[in-house]
C-alpha cells in the first residue's frame, strides 16, 4: 500500500508541476495580451481586455488552485509536512 501511495504521489507532483508550469507561462502571456491591447487602441483593444480580465483570469484562478490542491495532495501522501511550524528531528 506504501508504494501505491508513492507512486501515486510521484504522478500527482508531476502533474503538478507541469500544471503550475503552465499557469504561470499563461498568467504570462496576460501581459503581452495587455501590451498588444494598448498598442492596438480602440474597441479591439477594449474587448481583448474584457476577455483577460472577464473570462481568461477566472478560469486561469481555478485552474491554477486546482494544480495547488493536487500539489498538497502529493505532498502530504509522500509525507511531507513543509507546511507546518516544526519540523521533525530524525
């Protein structure tokens, strides 16, 4: 039962990390969106930022506090505890 939960930890920190990965080079990319909507002006410009900020931002958020709750399920199945005050002398 002890190697199922490793492996299924390993499986988890790897998606994980990529997810995360991805996250942030899409968070990202939000600036060039930005930069391109200010050099464009106009009504273009208007709707390329109502999409980041109404419907790009939002899914990005969940996604990416998905990622983060997978990540502390890997954690906490290889038995990590990094986010506590102590930590444990061997």
């Amino acid at each position: 039962m002890k190697n199922f939960l490793k492996k299924v930890a390993t499986v988890l920190g790897t998606v994980f990390g990529y997810g995360i990965m991805i996250c942030l080079f899409a968070g990202g990319l939000t600036f060039f969106a930005y930069i391109a909507a200010l050099i464009i002006g106009g009504n273009t410009a208007a709707q390329i930022c109502d999409f980041v900020g109404n419907t790009f931002f939002p899914a990005l958020i969940k996604i990416s506090n998905i990622m983060i709750l997978v990540g502390l399920i890997s954690m906490y199945l290889k038995g990590e505890m990094a986010l506590t005050a102590s930590t444990k002398k061997k």
